[in-house]
C-alpha cells in the first residue's frame, strides 16, 4: 500500500476514535522546527555568566558570559570592584585569525577558558588543537606546542566511569601498576608495569627519600640498592609469575628506613572481542579486544607487604582486617614514619576501612570501620551535580585526627575520629539533608567549608547551597539563600566568593559578596531571556508529587511544546537515567534542552528522579540494592498520574520512554517489568543484564557474590516478558558497555518470537545513533505514540533534513 494511503488511513483513524487528540503532528513542517530549535534558541539567552576563576592569590577573578552572537571574557577586581573586559576581544580574535588561517570574530574565540600567565602580561589558551600564549601589549599569538590530551571517557554521559586513579584495585579505568585486569601486568619485564605503558611513561625505580637509596623490581621481587649503583640486593623472595611485587605500589617512609609495596596475586583476565565490520581505512572487518572485568570475576589480589631497610628484613602483615579486597588504596605513610595506611574496601562494597600499619612491628590496626547492610557508595565525594560518590577523608595534624563521611544515621554526614585510638569524638554535621562535597578544610581554625543539599524543608532537595562549620558541630554559616541551585566561587583567602545560581525556570544570577557578612558587593550578571521568550522558548515546569510510599516527594520537569493547545490531549515520552550513582533531572538555567526538540514534534516531555538514584536519604538510595531492574518506576508511574490528576491534556494512554546505558536498560526494563503502563521504548547502548556489563558499576549496587537476582533484572533473562513497541539501538565498537548485551536481548527476542526493531550501527560507540538514529527516535515515537506515518526520507526532497538534524546530537 502506498504511503499517502497509509497516512491518510491513520489520520481518519484519529478523527474518528480520537476526536481531542493533537491529529496534525508528526509532519515533515514539524521536523524542521524541531530540529532547527537548537540554533533558533541558542545565543539568545545574554548575560549567562559560566563559574568564576580566581586568579593566583589575588583579588582578581575572570569568568566567561554569553553575548550577542557568541561570548565575551570579563575580568573583576574583588577589592576595587573594577569590571572590565579580560582583555582586547577584536585585536586578539584578528591576531588569532591570522596565525591560525581561521576566521574568529570578538564574540567566536575558539576556546572556554583561559589562564593568565607573566604576572598577568600574557594569557594562554588552547585552540585550534594547539596551546598559544598571547601577549596582551602586543597581543601577539604564538603556539606553544600540541594541545593536551585530556582523560579518554568512553560511554555515556552519566555513567560514572570516573574511579579514583590511586586505588590499587578492581575498577575500569584503574590500570596503575597493572593489579587490575583493564591493566594486567607484563610480567616478563623488571618493571612490572601495564599492558599499554612505556618506558618512558613510568619510571624503572623509586628514591628513597634522603636521596641514598633505590628501589626497584626484579624477577617480580622488590630489590634495593645504593643510588647510581648497579648491583642490587634483594628484599624479598616470594614474588613471582603468580604473586609479584609492583613497582608503582612502593612507597618509602620519610626517614627512608622503611618501604612498603603491595604484592599482587593475578585473577582472571576478562577480554571483550570486537568486530569492527566497515573500517575506514580496509576493505576487511578489523578485530580487536580490551581487558574488561565483570561481575563476579576472579579479581587481582593485592596484600601489603614491609621492609626494613637496615635490617633488609621483609615484615609481613596479616591480612585478618582486609581478608577479601576489590580494592586497597595507595600505601600513605604518616610524616613521622611511625606507620603507613591504606584504604581496604571488602568486595561486594558493604565494609570499608582505614587500615593503619605500625612501621616497627608491621601489626595492622583498624582506624575506622565502615559498615553496611546494603552498600557503601565507595566513589569520592566529589564536586559534581550529576555523579556523587559518598567517600571523604581529611587527615589533620598527621593522622591524629580523621575528618570521615558516612551515611550510618541515614543521611551522608561528616564526623571526626581521633585517630590514634580510633574513637568517634563527634559528628559535625546533622539532619536530614547530605553533604554533597567538601571544599576546604581550615585546620587552624577548625571549620569545614562544604556543599550540601536538601536542609530547606518544602524546597527542592536537590539544589546545592553552600555552608561553614565548626569541627565540633557549632556555628553552621550559610553563605548562600536563593531559592536555586548554586555555584560558589571563593578566593583563596576566602574573604570573598562569586555566587552563581539559577532554576531550570529562571535565568542565572551571578554576585561578587564578602564572606565575613555575606553582603552582596557586586552584581556580576543577570541574564536577559526576553528575546528567548520572544522566540518561544517555554521554560520547563518543575513538578513533585509522591512516590510509591506515598509521602516521599519525587522531582522532576515537565517540557510541553510551543504550541500546546490545552483542549487536546498529547502523548507522554519519559526520558530515564536511572543509575545509583548520581540524580540526573536539569537543576540549572538553559536555553535549549534536547527534550525540547522532541516536544516539538507533539509529545510533552519528562525525566524524573525516581528512589534508587542518588543524593537524598540512605533509605531513598536503597531501593536499589539488587535490584537496579525497579528502577524507581513505582514512583514514576505514581508521578506521570498526578501530572495526569493536574492536566486533562497530559495523555497517559499513550506513553513512551527513552534512554541510553543504564537508561536503555531502564527504558526496556518499563516495556517487560511495566507493560501496563508505558507502550513504546527506544533503548540505546543498553547494560542489558548487569552480570555483562562492567565490574565496579554492577557490584556496587547489584552486590556481590552474583545471585539470582541478578537473573531477575535482566532485561535477556526477561526478554519474553516483552510487550509494546521496542527500538534497539547498538553500537558494535561499544567500549563502556558490551555490545554482546544488547544481542544476548536480540536473541532471545528472536526465540521468544517477539517483534521489535534495531538499529546496529557500524563502527559506533557508546550512545552511537548520531543524528540519524536521532530522527529514526523521532520516527519511532511518531508512528507508535501519534498512530500517523513519519515523512518519507527516502524520498528525494528529503535529502536535506539529515544535515539539518545533526545539531540534536
């Protein structure tokens, strides 16, 4: 049957049976508009300030600000509270433009930051894949060599991946000194260090402190020797092929008479294979693998070990308080040599430890003991509004005091230990709202600078505000009190901060103001929507209602389009993320948000932060203990009806759900665990069973060892359970989660005889689609969810709308 049949079908259809429903959607007029939203949006938002950076130990900062037509550098004197240009826009952006053989104008600087360097005479920047230094007399542009590579993140934009680099454990991305599977040693050299590593990336000893001594591997064992000499003695004998010594975990006491060094026990070495079947550069497929631990492995080992140096005498420790690691932080030895510690977190993520070794006797002891019934969110408690780990340590006055995180009353709060006897001395903060992060530690006068959420009753639990304390608990300051999210700024002597807020539903505010009263000195910026609003820009509705228990407020927004007419009624898109790791609804000001785009088309958009994400109680983060397949769906489902109860237009009969890596597991998950509630699903580059995807990120909330209930939040073990419409989408040079995952759910499709669609996206990566898989979405949620047929791309006038589409990604 010929297509303008089919559409003309399918619109008689919605006339007849849905008489108030939006029938004129879903047109080729309709995807332009939404995918030329993005350019009509941005731009017109002015005055929108990014983070202010201090410089040095000055009262000067600079910080970046969107103006007509691009940007423009600002530099403040916090003690003059002169506010200027950072420096000459036109004469830099002509000086760039001729030493690069680009065209940049004042407000198109090809770069988001910059650093003063010659006593402020000069900036740097990186550009064009170069760093150039551009002299602010002369302003003249000089490279200054390759532009730095930054920290390679493959996968999605909320996975979490990064891990803490000193950890000598189990994680993706560790690596150091080969005790990971991601990092196997190559145990056939002296060095001992990773697959991957050169010889010019690590170095083939460690000196001792006083500059006498040599540390260095041999035959997998630790060896010592005079500094510039050759010959060396042996410290220990029992490494070998199977239990070797690293050179990288060797650390020696700050009197030089001690070294400490993990000795490593291999586990299995779990490789992901891939078939890259269109290279660039051949004709044939191309075949490559990566290490890749899952859940369950058998894991590297390692156990600490002690020399003394006089006596060249090897102490060993026993391993009664650390029995079974996934992972031991780097050997740290107190200044004055009296011992070492380390960081022993028990696989399976329910007991975490500070470990503190006596240099004398090699006896260990337990500083602090952190334990849990259900997990210990191990991850470093980080600046970061997405991803949150709940981990904090600050040693003061060498140890004898610990300032620690800890969720044991249900909340994340700092306490403070003695440190040589291992006592709680008291907790210093308390309530029921989380420390979010920590941001200085004063130790001369006993107070903590930190970030924290949720401490005002009936406001959004989420929006970040910032506070000092005293060590005992005393004198909780606010330095912060709109009713947003917020981003402070301090100089280094702390007498002043920038204070920069704003809402999804209202524009940012930036103010320079003194810490010692809070008083505003200085507004900065306050950004100017009016022509946004003049465009048509419609600002998110942020709307709570509770969860499945009935008294627990679940957060989200709400993202209509341009045009809702209220008399109609609009099928719903649920955008999910759902991993434990962080909450991921928008808390700030911007111009376009890709949900847009998608409304546009006839849809009204959401993403909610459901029980089982992170940053509010213990008992919320809970729910997903074992079971990342609940996926806080009883609390959507409960949200999307009382946005329903408010909205006669809100369609609930028709709702899809879309997501990638956790959020396509997540939005599969609704279409086998939810098939009464949500109809259609597109799932990308989807974590399908947690027993294929990767290690940390699966046992830390799946737990460890691998049950049963893993079985029961596979979307593969579950898989014949399907109904509704369902959209695969995979990349088959997947690096973050394994493609094999998404075609374990393929076959088992198959045999279960269910109908559904793919997209298998040679060469892609992670989240892989670009902006045809983009479109295809679009598609997908137009023929199911309006029941009328997308254009024709196929077609020749529609060779132009790809292109036009690409900004979505």
């Amino acid at each position: 049957m010929k297509l303008h049949a089919l559409r003309g079908r399918a619109v008689l259809a919605c006339l007849l049976l849905l008489p108030a429903t939006v029938c004129a959607q879903g047109t080729r007029a309709d995807y332009e508009r939404a995918n030329k939203l993005r350019d009509k949006f941005q731009g017109l938002a002015i005055n929108v300030p990014e983070r202010a950076n201090w410089i040095g130990t000055t009262s000067r900062f600079w910080y970046r600000k969107s103006v007509k037509g691009g940007n423009q550098f600002v530099l403040v004197d916090g003690a003059t509270l002169a506010k200027q240009p950072a420096f000459d826009h036109e004469r830099l952006s002509a000086s760039l433009s001729t030493a690069t053989g680009e065209k940049y104008t004042a407000v198109t600087l090809p770069f988001p930051s910059i650093t003063f360097v010659d006593e402020d005479r000069a900036i740097e920047f990186v550009a064009a894949a170069w760093t150039w230094k551009c002299d602010l007399a002369s302003y003249e542009c000089k490279k200054l060599g390759a532009a730095p590579r930054g920290p390679q993140r493959p996968g999605g934009p909320y996975d979490g991946l990064e891990e803490n680099p000193a950890e000598f454990g189990n994680d993706v991305y560790d690596g150091v000194a080969g005790l990971s599977p991601q990092g196997q040693q190559q145990r056939g050299g002296a060095q001992g260090r990773g697959v991957g590593q050169t010889s010019e990336q690590l170095p083939d000893r460690a000196v001792s402190p006083d500059g006498k001594w040599e540390a260095l591997i041999q035959n997998y064992n630790v060896f010592i020797r005079p500094k510039g000499k050759t010959d060396a003695s042996p410290l220990s004998y029992d490494g070998s092929e199977g239990n070797y010594y690293t050179l990288a975990s060797i650390a020696w006491s700050p009197d030089s008479k001690y070294v400490a060094a993990y000795r490593v026990r291999p586990g299995y070495r779990r490789q992901v294979h891939y078939v890259e079947s269109s290279p660039a550069d051949q004709v044939q497929p191309k075949h490559s693998q990566r290490d890749y631990a899952k859940p369950g492995d058998v894991l590297n080992v390692a156990h600490p070990v002690l020399f003394d140096i006089a006596a060249k005498r090897q102490i060993n420790i026993e391993n009664g308080l650390f029995p079974n690691p996934y992972s031991l932080s780097t050997l740290v030895w107190r200044k004055d040599s009296r011992a070492f510690t380390f960081e022993y977190n028990q696989r399976g993520h329910q007991v975490y430890r500070i470990i503190e070794v006596e240099a004398a006797t090699g006896k260990p002891r337990t500083v602090i003991s952190e334990e849990s019934s259900t997990f210990i969110d191990y991850r470093p408690l980080i600046p970061n509004p997405r991803d949150t780990g709940k981990k904090y340590r600050y040693d003061l006055s060498d140890g004898r005091e610990i300032i620690w995180a800890s969720e044991r009353d249900g909340w994340n709060h700092l306490y403070l230990y003695d440190g040589a006897t291992g006592k709680l001395k008291n907790q210093i903060t308390k309530g029921n709202w989380v420390v979010r992060a920590v941001e200085k530690v004063d130790e001369a006068k006993r107070q903590i600078w930190f970030q924290a959420s949720g401490m005002y009753p009936g406001k959004d639990p989420y929006f970040t505000h910032f506070y000092r304390i005293d060590f005992d608990g005393g004198n909780l300051t606010a330095f912060t009190e709109a009713d947003a999210n917020h981003t402070v700024a301090f100089s280094s002597d702390l007498k002043h901060y920038v204070d920069t807020w704003s809402r999804v539903d209202a524009g940012t505010v930036s103010e320079l103001r003194r810490t010692e009263d809070r008083k505003v000195l200085l507004e900065l910026e306050k950004v100017d929507v009016s022509e946004l609003i003049a465009a048509g820009w419609r600002a998110p509705e942020v709307f709570t209602a509770p969860g499945r228990d009935g008294k627990t407020d679940i957060w989200g927004i709400i993202v209509r389009p341009a045009g809702l007419d209220p008399s109609k009624k609009y099928p719903v898109i649920e955008n999910i993320y759902a991993g434990p790791q962080g909450s991921f609804v928008p808390k700030t000001f911007s111009a376009y948000n890709a949900m847009q785009s998608l409304a546009e088309l006839g849809f009204i958009v959401v993403q909610i932060d459901g029980m089982g994400t992170n940053n509010r109680s213990k008992v919320f983060h809970d729910v997903a203990w074992k079971n990342l397949g609940d996926a806080g769906f009883a609390d959507r489902i409960a949200w999307h009806k009382a946005v329903a109860a408010k909205y006669p237009y809100y369609d609930i009969t028709r709702v899809g759900i879309y997501g990638t890596s956790a959020g396509g597991q997540n939005s599969m998950g609704a279409l086998l665990f939810h098939p009464e509630f949500y109809k259609a699903a597109v799932s990308n580059s989807g974590c399908h069973d947690n027993r294929m995807d990767k290690i940390w990120w699966n046992e830390q909330w799946m737990g460890w060892p691998v049950g049963p209930h893993y079985s029961a939040s596979s979307n593969v073990d579950n898989a014949h359970k399907l109904q509704g419409d369902l959209l695969l989408v995979l990349g088959e040079m997947d690096t973050n989660v394994d493609p094999a995952s998404t075609l374990q759910v393929v076959n088992q499709l198959i045999k279960a005889n269910k109908k559904f669609d793919l997209l298998y996206v040679p060469g892609g990566g992670h989240g892989a689609g670009g902006a045809y898989g983009q479109r295809l979405m679009y598609d997908f949620f137009v023929h199911h969810l309006l029941a009328v047929e997308p254009p024709d791309w196929n077609k020749e006038e529609a060779k132009g709308e790809s292109a036009a589409g690409r900004d979505q990604r």
